[in-house]
C-alpha cells in the first residue's frame, strides 16, 4: 500500500494533488462516518410512520396514545414489529430529543479532538451511537416513547462532537489548496446517508424483518465502518503507518500558512481572542443563519408543499430523497468548479470561499422567496424549486463550512464546535418561531413571510461573511510563539509580527 501512494516529484515540488493518497482514504473514512451519523438521526422520522399502526396514523391530540405496551419479556421478539399509537406532541418530543444533545458535546467535543486526536473520539462516539441505535426498538417496546426520548438524547452527545472532530482531523490532513474538496469529500456523506436512509427504510420496514430492522441494520452498518476506522485512520498524517514520506512532507509543507501545534505543545484555546474576532464573529453570524434558513426549509416546506400544493412529500421516499440528491451531486460538480477557478491565479482562497458561500446562500434566497408565489396547480414547478433550493446549498461546503481551518488550524476543532452549537440552537428556534407565524397552514400569504425571513437571514449571513470574513490564519492560531520562540531565539510569523 505505501508503495501505490508514493507520489512523484517533479521540479521540487511533490505532484501529489493528481494521485490518490492516504489523506483522500481519511476524507472516504469520514464520508461514511457522516453518512452513518444522518442515518441514524433521520431513521426514526422514517420509522415512525411505518411503526405506527394504519388505523391510527390520522389520529388527533384528543386520542389515547398507546406507547407504552405491555410486553412480556418471555415472548419478545427481536424483529416483532409491533405497532403503537402516538400524539403529534410525542412525536415532537422523539424527534427533537437528539438535537437537545447534541448541542450539548459540541465544544467539549471539538476541545477534546484537538488535544487528544479525533480518531478514537469518532471511533467512541459512533460505536456508541451504533449500540444506541440498535436497542431503540427494545428501549419502545419496554419503556414507551419516553424511554425512546432518552435514547435519542443519549445518542445526540455520541454525534456532538462528529462535526468538531472532523474540522480537527482536516485542519491536520489537509493541504490548503485542497481544503475545500476535501471537506466537501467529508461532508457530503450527510447527505449520502439521508438519502440512502430515506430510499431504503420504507422496502426495509416493509420486509419480513419489519421496521425494527431500520435500527437494526442501521447500527451494523456503524461496526463495519468502526473496523475500516480503526485499521485505516490515524489524528495526524505523522501518526499514519501507511503514509509516503513524500506525502507526509506535501501534507506538512503545504496545510497552512501558521504554525501547526503538536497536540502536546499547543497552547490553552484564546477565547477572548477568538470572541473579538470579526473573521470568526462573522463565521459565527453566517453559520447560524444557514441553519435557521436551512432547517426551517427542510422541517417545514413538507408542511407547505401539503398543504398549499396536495403533494405529501413524506409519504414518497423518490421526493423525500430528492432534494438530498441533488445537493450531494451538486457538492460534487461545485469542487470541479472551484478546481477550475484555482487554475487562474489571479482569483484568491478569500474570493474562492467568498464566491461559492454566495452562490448557496443569495440563490437559494431567491429561489425560496419565487417558492411562495408558485401557483398552486403548477405543482410541478414547486417541487423543482424545492429541490434547487435545498440541493444549490451545497456550494457553501467550499465557503464558510472549511473557513474555520482557514482561520486557525490550531483549533478548527473548538471553533467548529462554537458555531455548530449556536448553529443549531437557531434550528430548534426555527420550527418555534414558524409555529408562530404560520396560523393556518393553508394561508399562503402566512408562508410568504417565513420564506422572507429566512431569505433575509440568508441574505445577512453572506453579506457579513462577504464583508468581513477572512482567509488568513489569524494571529491567535499560535500565542504560544509570542512567548516560547522568541526565548529561543525563533523570527515570529509575519502573522504574529502584524498583530504586535
């Protein structure tokens, strides 16, 4: 194996960029990794129609929910798939559960991965998830919907720190001019698990095994992985056992332009640096009004395309995967792209991140505002605007999604970590305050002005990231060098001489 990732020199430069390398094998492992994570977090959306029985699936508030059956220990059936009754308000709690935990692991996850590597924390952190998921159906059956909610949650502070801990594996692995197709290498498995999830789960729940098995081969699925992790992963390229030192040296040479911190050497996170930042506030502000804008769309356009158009997106596993399709094809076409911008050397990393955050921002914006004056027998029309909005998002992979290794290598993982946690506190918020907005959901004119609040939230989010993000590695990235280096007699790094 290390002989096929050797790489080639030419003119004392390493060609590795045009060859396959291990840091693309670490970016595959992650894909998976992000994959199984949004399985196992829309699973339950999925089966929770297939679990609830036919006779029930129209019930009201008013009814008798039945979730706690009585179950004989003696007699349980591994894939009994046994039916329940729920209300539409246990059903919000299931669902939301996992989110109230996850927000809770995302700076400790993102501190932890930094300082002590991020591959046994994604290793941990999925294997328990992976048993979570598995015993979710047991957990129904002998404790009822409230015991569901507590295992959501626990697996919500499994996944926490996935999305830090990626940031800090990349922030290692990654050359510059390679960040942002890898990072979308990486996180476009989100949208590849969504949407095998969401294809599978109806032909699966409806085989002999029965919607129990949507758990069950779901978290199998996360020990395969677990084996490729541990055998083909490592923290940092350093520690890699099948790395090329031609490789090893492109990697060191070329993944930023600050001094990168051994684990043991790195300084205490300057959080009052980083909270007085405009390039990382403005991170912060983008971030979190991606997310109300996204999540209101993915939680509540089923709703309107239901009752504004007749069409129940949720019942048709082809539409609900659609628009997660398309994104991660998008992803795809996007990197091709921004390769084709890099070749003209006159174009910037800063116009580069600025330019594609844009496109998956402003044209969303708009196609989301013409979403709400669609006529409503042009439901065709609607459904294409639905899928370009959700699927022209995944430009912002090459935009603000990598900008925190951009900014600081050093804590990429505690930065991510800040604003995914902000990120979705504002997608819980989003769902609330369309609650409160959206009176009758068959008022068009109610959801006009969600689509301008979240087309504004977009709007503002991109222009203070265009205004005042940043590309440089900040002066920050590396306190320690104030210090340490020039006790030793060490220049300081041009970033460090314009702070002083």
């Amino acid at each position: 194996m290390t002989t096929a990732l050797t790489m080639v020199k030419t003119g004392g430069k390493y060609a590795n960029e045009k060859f396959f390398g291990v840091r693309h094998v670490q970016c595959i492992l992650c894909f998976f990794c992000l994959a199984m994570c949004y399985a196992w977090r829309v699973n339950l959306s999925v089966a929770l129609v297939a679990m609830t029985e036919p006779q029930s699936r129209n019930a009201t508030e008013t009814e008798t929910a039945t979730a706690t059956p009585d179950v004989d220990s003696d007699d349980f059936d591994l894939f009994d798939a046994e039916y329940f009754q729920f209300t539409e308000s246990q059903k919000s709690y299931m669902l939301s559960s996992f989110f109230w935990g996850y927000i809770v692991t995302q700076v400790p996850g993102g501190y932890i991965a930094q300082r002590y590597g991020a591959k046994m924390l994604l290793l941990a952190g999925l294997a328990a998830a992976g048993i979570l998921t598995i015993i979710s159906p047991l957990s129904l059956k002998l404790g009822g919907w409230t015991a569901l909610c507590a295992v959501r949650f626990t697996m919500g502070l499994t996944q926490g720190a996935v999305h830090p801990a990626t940031h800090a594996l990349l922030s290692k692995w990654s050359p510059a001019n390679e960040r942002g197709m890898l990072g979308t290498i990486c996180y476009s498995g989100a949208q590849f698990g969504a949407v095998v999830m969401l294809a599978t789960s109806g032909f699966i729940a409806d085989s002999f095994m029965g919607w129990p098995s949507i758990f069950y081969l779901g978290g199998a699925c996360g020990f395969v992985w677990i084996v490729f992790w541990y055998v083909f992963s490592s923290s940092t390229p350093e520690e890699h056992r099948f790395i090329s030192p031609e490789e090893l040296k492109f990697i060191e040479e070329s993944r930023s332009d600050g001094k990168m911190q051994s684990a043991d050497n790195l300084a205490p996170t300057p959080w009052i640096p980083i909270f007085t930042s405009m390039p990382f506030l403005s991170l912060l502000v983008v971030h979190s009004t991606h997310m109300f804008g996204f999540w209101t769309l993915l939680t509540q356009i089923p709703s309107y395309m239901k009752n504004i158009y007749g069409i129940d997106i949720k019942e048709s596993a082809l539409l609900s995967s659609l628009p997660y399709a398309v994104m991660l094809l998008l992803s795809f076409f996007f990197v091709w792209l921004s390769k084709v911008l890099q070749r003209n050397k006159s174009l910037s990393l800063s116009f580069n991140r600025k330019f594609f955050n844009s496109i998956g921002h402003w044209i969303p914006m708009c196609s989301l505002i013409a979403l709400g004056y669609v006529p409503k027998e042009d439901n065709l029309l609607a459904v294409v605007l639905l899928t370009l909005t959700v699927g022209i998002s995944a430009a912002t992979y090459l935009g603000f999604q990598v900008n925190h290794i951009d900014l600081s290598p050093n804590y990429a993982g505690t930065l991510m970590g800040l604003t995914n946690g902000a990120a979705n506190i504002m997608s819980g918020i989003a769902p609330l305050v369309v609650g409160q907005i959206v009176q009758d959901p068959k008022n068009v004119n109610d959801w006009r002005v969600v689509f301008f609040l979240a087309a504004a939230a977009y709007f503002i989010g991109n222009l203070l990231f265009v205004v005042f993000g940043r590309t440089e590695v900040q002066w920050w990235d590396s306190p320690e060098q104030t210090v340490d280096d020039v006790e030793q007699g060490v220049p300081l790094s041009p970033n460090v001489q314009d702070k002083r």
